[in-house]
C-alpha cells in the first residue's frame, strides 16, 4: 500500500487532505492491482469545496472578468493538457482499461479538442448581449433593452466512470466558459485522469475556488446536488442514480442536466451497405468493452438480410481479440470492475432463460485469469420485450432484431424506455433520413454519421436517457442564464 501514489483532494485552489480516514483504491481492471488511491471525501469535505466555489462566483474575478481574459486562462489550461497527453493517455489505459487507439482517440484526443474549442468559442463575437430595439407597446409607450446571458452559478459536476476525462471536460469545458464556479467529483472508479485538470487549472492561474475536486462517492454526491449553495448539477451516469440525483436536486429546484444510459438501435435497411453496417454494429459491442452510453447495442435488420448479417457478424466477432489494452495488438479490454462483470453475467444468463440464442461469447474468455474480461457476445433470437433488448448492459453484448418494413422497424427502434442515440443504414439516404426522423433519440446517425464526435454537434438524449444536451453552443447554454434588461425608450 505505501508504494501506492496517495492523492489529495483540490479545494480553492490548494491540495489538501481530506478530513475523514477512508480511501478509495483506483484498481486497474485488466491487471486488478491498486494504481492508486483517492481521499473518499466527506460531507464537510465536500461542503468546504462548495462554499469555495460559492465565494469564487459571488466574490471572485471569474465570473465578471473580460471574456477574453477568461479564454486567455482556457487556453493555457488547454496548452497544458496537450502537453500531458501521453501521460493521460497511459493513465486511462490503466484506470478504465481502454485500449490504446481508444484512449488516444476518444478518451483523451477528443476532449482536449472540446476544451480548446470552448475557450475559442467564447472569444470576442460570441453573442452575451442582444440588444431588443425600440418597440411600441400599445397603450404603454415605447420598449427597448437587452437580452444578456450570465453564469448559471455554482455548478456540481459529476461524471461517471467510462470516459473519465471525456465527461468531465465535457462539463468543466462550458461552465469556465460560461463564468461558472464548479466542484466536480469524478466517479470513484476513475478519478486519476481527472485530478490531471486541478493541475493545469492551478499551472494556467485559474482562480482558487473556481475549479475544486473531491475524490469520493455517494456522501460527497449528495452534498452536491442538495447543498442550496450549488446552482447547477450536470450529472453523467445510470439512470437509476440519475433519478436520485433529480430528486435530490428538486428541493433547491436547481437547474439540472441529466446523461443517463441507452439501449441504442442501429435499423440496418434490406438495400444497406451491410458491411459498413457490419462495422458499427462491431464497435457497439466492443468499444471500450460495451460501456459506451451512446453505443449501438441493438441491431434491427430487415428480414432479408438478418441472417447474413449473423453470419458475418459471428465470423468477425471471433477476430476481436480481448486482453491486455496496453498490448497494440488488443481490439477490447476489460470491464471496469467485478461487480460490473458480475452484472453483465447475469444479464447473460437472463437472456437465455427468456429464450434468446447466444451466437458467440457469452463467457469470460479462456487464459485470462486476471482482469475483468468478458467475451464479445452476440444474441439472436431476441424479442424486443425480452430484459437483454431493453436493458443497458454497459457490457461488450449485443442483439439482432429482424423487421419486416419500416413502420415496424421504427416502431422496434423507439419501443424502449431510453432514447440516446440511433442509426440507420439504407442505399437511398432520404429514406434514411426520413426514418432517422421518426426515432425519438437525441442523436440519430445515417449511413455512418459523420458530425457525432466534433465539438458542435449536441449531445444528450429523449425520454430517460436524460435532459438536457452537451457540447457546442448547446452545452454552453445549459451553463447560462438569459436576463433581460428593459427600460421605457420615451421617457429616457
Ligand atoms: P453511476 O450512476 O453508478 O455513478 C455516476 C456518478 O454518480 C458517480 O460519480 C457516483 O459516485 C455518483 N453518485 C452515486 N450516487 C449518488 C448520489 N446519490 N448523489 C450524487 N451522486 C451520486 O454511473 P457509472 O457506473 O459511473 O456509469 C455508468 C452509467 O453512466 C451508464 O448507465 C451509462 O450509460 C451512463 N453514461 C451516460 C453518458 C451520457 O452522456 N448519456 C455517458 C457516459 C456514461
């Protein structure tokens, strides 16, 4: 244990010990050794972090400084992030146990991209005030002012484990932008990565108090969404801690932003490239060994084509090598952890009680005693009522639904309680289009997509995979007000 790196929670702008004696271990999920440990906050923890913020915003510079200013900090911090992109990529392959293509792309490439772009989005051109030109009012008189968008607050962000970097920037990103103060708590799983942004917040001058960082779990996650100093609660995880946190937050009536979990339907059309279609439905299962929100885990084929479809599928899932993710040659690492292995045996076994066919996979592979590995499976057989088609695995598990038209597939696609993300695979793309219009999902991908990963296109989903979106503009106005400023323009 003394080997361990030990570290410390960021509370205005210090690092400091926690107050209480409990630590969490940071375990690497394909090796289950302790990388580290992080302070598991406690309530006064937590809420010393917040009156911090509080002060920052209601005291501080941050949220009344010159917008330029503000990128100009942004930017640094930016700069910085860039510069440590090895070592944060080294650090995710051994927290989350990503493989090396994801880590560098995904997991740490694409949210310095973000970052970057938030601070120059805010640059001198971006629209604070607009000016409402002088209206008549009949039997008032004449109305001018201004509409002007202001910090949210203080903001609570809490990420959950599978893109540690990734969602926290995602949240961090557009609060500093927007003139928020935060208190961000990574999940407990992967919180090293994470505290890597307290160090260039704190290298690039960024003001005490505007980002803090308390390791820890629930005690310190519900200090957040009910403290009444905290204004905003951006919240990235399951639905069922979703639903607590909204009520938790409801007290305070503070504004929130939900991510919550999917079961994404992929509509593979009877004319679809199926090859093209073969390689989403490919990394729907093994990226990031399935714990991906948005993945695409339920695959809807017309009739015509479901059997082909298996048959290339189970070919190439036999491909997908599973092992170390620091090993260039790995296609899918572990899970996270035990208990989410645990989970998704049992969602196994629940599928083949209902009935559904296990087509490949299905177990934890054969050599890997160590490590949470679980193999790439596949079902068939599956009805869309059945636990495995409506039920978020987070786990490398896949299933094949045929479709006779597509009324019915559309009808199959939004018959389930999430609605994150979808995708249809069709020769004629306004038919895509059209039947991307009818699934109720906050991002719908035809042919492939191509905008889902740049900073401008919003993130978030319908029904109860959340509320809210971000990224982009979008992302930047959850973290904003609009006020309006009027005067009588006559009477001067
Ligand atoms: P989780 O819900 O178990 O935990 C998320 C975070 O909430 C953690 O930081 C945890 O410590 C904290 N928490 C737990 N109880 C709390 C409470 N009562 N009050 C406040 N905070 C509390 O999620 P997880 O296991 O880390 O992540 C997996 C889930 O995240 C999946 O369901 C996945 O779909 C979802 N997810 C969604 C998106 C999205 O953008 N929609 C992205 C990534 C992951």
């Amino acid at each position: 244990m003394s080997e361990v790196p030990a570290h410390r929670l960021y509370i205005d702008g210090a690092w400091t010990d926690g107050t209480g004696d409990a630590w969490t271990e940071v375990v690497n999920p394909a090796t289950e050794e302790v990388i580290g440990r992080v302070p598991e906050a406690t309530q006064e923890d937590a809420e010393r972090a917040v009156r911090a913020a509080r002060r920052a915003f209601d005291e501080g510079p941050w949220p009344s400084m010159p917008v330029q200013d503000r990128a100009a900090v942004m930017l640094r911090m930016a700069e910085l992030l860039e510069r440590r992109a090895p070592e944060l990529i080294d650090l995710n392959i051994a927290e989350v146990g990503s493989i090396r293509m994801l880590a560098e792309m995904l997991q740490v490439g694409v949210p310095l991209a973000h970052f970057r772009d938030m601070a120059e989005r805010i640059m001198p051109g971006f629209a604070w005030e607009r000016p409402l030109p002088p209206t008549p009012v009949p039997g008032l008189g004449l109305g001018q002012g201004v509409m002007r968008r202001e910090p949210c607050g203080v903001a609570a962000l809490i990420p959950a484990y599978n893109f540690p970097l990734f969602l926290s920037v995602m949240k961090l990103a557009p609060a500093l932008a927007a003139g928020c103060t935060t208190v961000l708590k990574p999940a407990p799983a992967a919180p090293l990565e994470v505290l890597a942004l307290a160090e260039v917040a704190e290298e690039a001058g960024l003001p005490p108090g505007v980002l803090n960082i308390v390791t820890g779990g629930v005690e310190a996650g519900r200090v957040l969404t009910t403290d009444p100093r905290v204004d905003l609660v951006s919240f990235t995880g399951s639905d069922t801690v979703g639903r607590q946190v909204y009520a938790q937050a409801a007290e305070g009536v503070k504004k929130v932003v939900l991510e919550l979990g999917g079961k994404s339907p992929s509509v593979i059309c009877e004319d679809a490239d199926l090859d093209k279609a073969l390689g989403e439905m490919l990394a729907g299962i093994a990226t990031n060994a399935g714990q991906g929100c948005s993945l695409f885990t339920r695959t809807l084929v017309h009739r015509s084509r479901h059997d082909e479809l298996v048959e290339k599928a189970v070919a190439a899932l036999g491909f997908i090598t599973v092992g170390d993710p620091a090993d260039p040659a790995t296609a899918m690492g572990p899970l996270i952890s035990r208990a989410q292995r645990d989970k998704v045996e049992k969602l196994v076994r629940a599928g083949e009680e209902e009935g559904a066919r296990i087509v490949h996979g299905g177990r934890r592979p054969a050599g890997l005693d160590r490590g949470f590995f679980f193999e790439p499976t596949l079902f068939t057989g599956v009805d869309n009522t059945m636990t495995i088609a409506r039920t978020e695995f987070f786990g490398p598990v896949g299933c094949v639904i045929p479709f006779e038209d597509d009324d019915e597939a559309v009808r199959l696609a939004n018959d389930n309680p999430y609605g994150l993300a979808g995708s249809v695979w069709a020769a004629d793309p306004l038919r895509a289009y059209g039947i991307a219009g009818r699934v109720r999902a906050g991002m719908v991908m035809v042919n492939g997509g191509g905008g889902g990963v740049t900073p401008h296109v919003a993130f978030g989903g319908y029904k109860q995979s959340g509320l809210g979106r971000e990224w982009g503009e979008h992302g930047l106005d959850e973290y904003l007000q609009t006020k309006s400023i009027t005067w009588s323009a006559a009477s001067g």
